[in-house]
C-alpha cells in the first residue's frame, strides 16, 4: 500500500473503506508486531538482587532497576493490549463494511 487509499484532495463527500486493505492491515499488525511486542517482553534484562551485595547506595540502585524493569514491563503490555484491540478493531470493521455491502447487494450475510 505505497498509495493512499483516498485522495483527501479528490474525496469530497465521499467515504470508502476496503476490507482486505484492513484485513492487510491487520494482519500485518498481528502477526509481525505482536510476536516482537511479547519478545521484548522477555528480552528486559534483570538484574540479580545479589548483584549489588551489601553496599545500602548499590542496593537502592539495584531496587531501581527493579521498579524500572516492572514498569517496562507494564509498559509492553498495554501497547500489546492497544495493538491487539486496534487488529480487532480493523477486522470488525471490515467484516460490517462486507456485511453491508452484501445487504445492499441482496446477499445473505455471513453468521
């Protein structure tokens, strides 16, 4: 899709929606991002509550990184949360646009 779909110069009044451009999309989205989202997940390194040994200013430093890695944590997983709700946002969509178009051609609708 190097072309925009529409040309907002050109539109005027007029909407259209593609199905299998958001179904691309969405596609697209949910199998290339998703999988790296839940990988970086796993890829925050962590640091060893041995690591700082006895020394009271390493240990607030290492407390630190804790809280830094839960929060990265959390972090991942509300953008995957937001992917996945935009890839099923995308294909709900598509598929009421091709419900609608079967309705105004006559066809019976998927169940």
């Amino acid at each position: 899709m190097d072309q925009p779909l529409i040309d907002p110069a050109t539109a005027g009044d007029t909407a259209m929606c593609k199905p299998e451009a958001l179904l691309d999309v969405a596609g697209k989205l949910g199998d290339s991002l998703l999988p790296r989202l839940r990988a970086a997940a796993y890829q925050v390194p962590d640091l060893s509550p041995a690591a700082p040994g006895s020394w009271d200013i390493a240990q607030g430093y290492g407390e630190t990184v804790r809280r830094a890695r839960v929060a990265t944590g959390d972090s991942l997983q509300f953008v995957m949360e937001q992917v996945q709700r935009i890839v099923d946002d995308l294909a709900a969509t598509a598929n009421t646009v091709r419900d609608a178009d079967q309705r105004a051609a006559g066809a019976v609708p998927r169940t």
